[in-house]
C-alpha cells in the first residue's frame, strides 16, 4: 500500500512543478510582449506630441511668417 502512495505523490509533485514552470514561461512571455507594447505606445505618444507641437497655430503663424520674412529678402 506504500509504495503505492509514494508513486501517486511523486507523479503529482512532478504534475504540479511542469504546470508551476509553465505558468512561469507563460507569466514571463506575458511581461516581455507587454513590455514591448508599452515601447511602442510610448514611441507613439511621443510622436504624436512632437506632431501636436509642430501643429499648433502659433507654431504654424511664426513658421509661416519666417518663410515670408526670408522670401522677402
């Protein structure tokens, strides 16, 4: 009858330590590709702000009047 139960709890300790290094590699693997979205969002907000920058009218007025300026000359 021992034995028995030593085998049943060594397949389940070696059941339980895959699923344990599974959800390690999956929660890892999670983490890396979020890493990687929030990279490429932040790249994306800074674009975007240097384009919201470039865009607005003031900027737009003063480049506009340096090019005539220039032209003038």
């Amino acid at each position: 009858m021992e034995p028995t139960i030593i085998t049943l709890l060594t397949i389940a300790v070696i059941l339980l330590s895959v699923v344990i290094i599974a959800l390690l590699i999956a929660v890892t693997l999670v983490i890396i590709k979020v890493n990687r979205v929030v990279k490429n969002v932040d790249s994306i907000t800074t674009n975007l702000s240097s384009a919201t920058e470039w865009l607005s009218p003031v900027k737009v007025f003063s480049e506009a009047a340096k090019v005539v300026k220039n032209f003038r000359k």
